[in-house]
C-alpha cells in the first residue's frame, strides 16, 4: 500500500513538473512575443518601411499587371495611400522622396530608407508576378514579354538603335514632365494627410492625368524605334523601371539619365512648384497630422 501512495506521489510530482515547464515555456513565449511587438512598435521607422515596401509592391502589382493603365493605377495608388499614408506618408516612388528630401520635409535617413524599401518592394512585386507567370498557362513566356519590360528594342538591331540615340532626350523630357506633374500632386496630399480621402484622390488622380498625358507623348515615339518587339517606355517611378527591367548591366548612360535623373528632377521640382504655391495661397493652413515640429507644412 505504502509503494502504491509513493508511486502515485512520484506520478503527481512528475505532472506537476511537467505542467509548470510548460507554463514556464508558453509564459517565455508569449514575453518573446510583447518583447518583439514592443520593439517594433518603439521604432517608428520600421512601421515606416513596411509600410513604404507594402504601398510600393501594390502600386508595381498594379502598374505590371495592368501594363502602365494609367486609370487602374491612379485607383491602385488612392488605395495604398488609403492603407499606408497616414503611416509613411505614401511616397512610394524614390523621385518622390528625394524631393521632399530636397524641400526638407523628411531627414536624409529616412529619405535613405524609404528609397530602399520602395526599390525591395518594387523588386518583391516583380519576383511574385514572374512566379505565378512561369506557374501559368502562359508560363513559357518570357516575364519581360509578359508584363512589358521597358527594354526599348530586343536583338541587334542598329538602325533601331540609332534611332533611339538619336531621339532618346525626348523620353528624358516625358519622364521629367510626367513625375513634375504627379509630385505636385503627391506633394499636395502629403499636405492634406489629415483628410485622408482627399489625400489619396490628389495623388491617385495626380498620377492619373501624368500618366496619360506622358503615354500620349510616348505614343509618338515609337516611329523612332523600328523592332518589332519595342514596348512601353514610361513609369515615372525609379523603382517600378527597374522592377521592369529599365536598367540592364553594365549601366548605359541613358537608362540612368531617363529612368533615374529625369524623374528625380521632376520629383524635386513638383515639390518646389507646391511649395510656392502653397506660399502664395491665401488659405495657406497646414492640415497634417504632423507634431508642433513639423516640417510637411514649410
């Protein structure tokens, strides 16, 4: 009788071991759990960068799939600020952000880190859409065919290739004249983040009309390029041309001039075209929701 109560004591101490191992293990894991959450939520700029990546893997989504349209990604880019402007801002294009890099109205780091998070998730929106491309029916074409690289012409055609070294400043214009356009807009709504519909409407419908306007222009130059598989050449947005593949290795000096530099000055100059605008308006209130310090409204 004794053995049997000390067995069964030996079995109750075991159980008892086993249950505060194990509330010792879930109790260490759900602290892990409010540690990482704490240190997300502490770091404001990792909430930036998420939310940077994720507007800019939409809006590419969106601009690959649907080929550049420019109305279905106007409403593509009102939702992403919808979801992510009152978090980051929504620049989601490196043009964007360095002109308000340059008009002062976000530090160089963050100017630093947005530009990378937009580039990751430009790139991210390529890979998912090539992934699921080589997985359908239309698998055994090229990704580049599939969602019209910025390749200008394919092969070795060099009466082509003339033609565009010839005329290839013309492009450099569009894309200046096509993100001025859309970071006035952007740099309007980054104004108005206090009312977030309106904000996302000014950029969506921003874009919207940049792009319209820049592909009618475009249009016009494809008589330069005489190959057959020429296809789409503007994106106004650093990011999403290299996601398409506008800039190949080694680096030609009119990628970088047309798909970077021209974007970049029209990013700075629609910053700088709202700014005075805003100076010289007579209701000139900031409506951000920005702190005392801010420096949206300057």
């Amino acid at each position: 009788m004794a053995h049997v109560k000390a067995k069964s004591s030996s079995h109750k101490a075991t159980n008892t071991s086993t249950s505060t191992v194990n509330a010792t293990a879930k109790s260490t894991a759900i602290s892990t759990i409010k540690s990482v959450h704490g240190a997300f939520t502490s770091l404001p700029l990792i909430g930036l960068i998420i939310a940077e990546f994720l507007g800019t893997f939409i809006i590419t989504v969106a601009f690959l799939e649907m080929q550049g349209s420019p109305l279905f990604y106007g409403f593509a880019l009102i939702g992403a600020v919808l979801m992510i402007g009152g978090v980051s801002g929504a620049h989601l294009n490196p043009a964007v952000t360095i002109g308000a890099l340059a008009t002062r109205k976000i530090t160089a780091l963050n100017a630093f880190l947005y530009v990378l998070a937009q580039i990751l998730g430009a790139v991210a929106a390529w890979w998912v859409l090539t992934l699921f491309a080589k997985a359908s029916v239309i698998g055994s074409a090229e990704p580049n065919a599939v969602f019209h690289s910025a390749a200008i012409f394919t092969g070795s055609d060099t009466t082509a290739i003339q033609s565009w070294t010839d005329k290839g400043w013309l492009l450099f214009y569009i894309e200046l004249l096509g993100t001025s356009i859309m970071s006035l807009g952007i740099a309007t709504a980054l104004r108005l983040r206090k009312n977030k519909i309106v904000a996302s409407f000014a950029a969506g419908l921003a874009a919207t009309i940049a792009l319209y306007i820049t592909l009618t222009l475009a249009s016009s130059l494809s008589s330069l390029v005489t190959s057959q598989n020429s296809v789409g050449l503007v994106f106004l947005n650093p990011a999403i041309a290299a996601a398409a593949g506008a800039f190949t290795w080694p680096l030609a000096s009119w990628e970088i001039s047309i798909y970077a530099v021209a974007p970049v000055i029209g990013g700075i100059i629609g910053f700088i075209l709202q700014d005075y605008l805003y100076s010289q308006s007579s209701e000139n209130s900031c409506d951000c929701e920005c702190s005392e310090n801010c420096t949206c409204c300057k």
